[in-house]
C-alpha cells in the first residue's frame, strides 16, 4: 500500500507544479506583451459596472479650493493649450495614461458622459501622463475616443499634484473645485450628469 501510495503523490506533486508553471507563464506572457494592462482594465470595467464607484458629489461649500488654470499643456497636435480659455465654464478634468489599467477601466464611461453632455458650458481636458505622445494618440484612435485630450508639457501645479492616476477634477464656473476623485469611477450617471449641470 505505502508503494501505491508514493507514485500517486508524486504524480499530484508534478501536477500542481504544471498548473503554476502554466499560471505563471501566462502572466509572464501578459506583462512582457504589455497586454496586463488591458487584461486588468477590463476586468476592473466589471466593478464599475456593479455602480458600487461612484464619484462624490456632495457639495461642502466651506471646503472648496481654488482652481489652477495654470497647467502647462499642450494639444494631441502639438499646440500649446492654456486652461485659462476655458474659464467661466465647468471643468471636467482627468488626469490619465495608457499603462494604467484603472484609466481604461473608466474611458468607455468618459466617452458615453461626454457624448451626451457635450455643450458650450461643460469642457473636457482629459491630460495624459504618457511620456509616449505617439502611444497615447495610437491608443485614442485605436478606441475612436472622441473627448478632449491634451498632454503635460511641464510640471502639474501642486493644486493637482496627486500621486494616484487617475484623478479627475470638476472645476466650476467660478472657478472653485467642486469634487475631486482619486481612482477610477464611473461618471455616466444621471446623478453626476445633473451634478455637472448645476453649476
């Protein structure tokens, strides 16, 4: 008994190691090809589905900052861009990047808010943090989002100096930070859609 007993523990052995050894290929697989990132943006697209990430929207008056205008960018052609042109009007700005799976998580969201948003009083500035120009242009095209988007061309002012990506900012009319998110969410509700146009 103990001599069948050996081989079958061997075989279970040896089968345990192929499944890791599987597992763990195909993770290396997904994070050389860079195909991680899409992977876990879509799988991180389902809990923003759940409703369960939602921005706050919750105005507390008497903790409103001061908006920044000042933000060095630049447009997907090469422009210089000031974010002073769009001031009297809401903000709607998100700071994100290709590598980052939380961000595609969240653009298709972005994209169907700013298709029915859309309007001379409500602009997007979507700013990518790609060092990449050419990657993040690839990117958009490869999705058709049709929203904003503008590159840093120099230093984030410490207004909007978060170390998580992404971040989004709703800046108001009067130039006051309304709601500030760190992480992903899903902004294609009717809530924060009334939210924007409150202002």
């Amino acid at each position: 008994m103990k001599q069948e007993t050996k081989p079958k523990k061997k075989r279970s052995v040896n089968h345990e190691l192929i499944e890791w050894g599987a597992i763990l290929g195909v993770v290396g697989v997904l994070y050389f090809s860079g195909l991680h990132v899409p992977v876990i943006g879509n799988l991180q697209r389902v809990l923003l589905w759940t409703g369960l990430m939602s921005p706050d929207t919750e105005q507390k008056n008497d903790n409103f900052r001061k908006a920044n205008y000042n933000i060095p960018l630049i447009t997907l052609d090469g422009n210089d861009f000031e974010l002073e042109e769009f001031k009297g009007k809401t903000i709607f700005l998100n700071f994100w990047a290709t590598w980052c799976p939380p961000c595609i998580a969240e653009m298709p969201n972005i994209q169907a808010l700013y298709e029915s948003v859309e309007n001379d009083t409500i602009q997007f500035v979507m700013v990518s943090l790609d060092e990449d120009h050419q990657k993040a242009r690839s990117y958009l095209e490869r999705k058709e989002y049709t929203f904003p988007v503008y590159f840093l061309n120099g230093r984030k002012p410490g207004t909007y100096d978060s170390s998580v990506v992404p971040t989004t900012y709703v800046i108001s009319p009067s130039g006051e930070i309304v709601m500030e998110r760190r992480g992903m969410a899903n902004y294609n509700t009717s809530g924060f859609k009334e939210f924007l146009r409150s202002f």
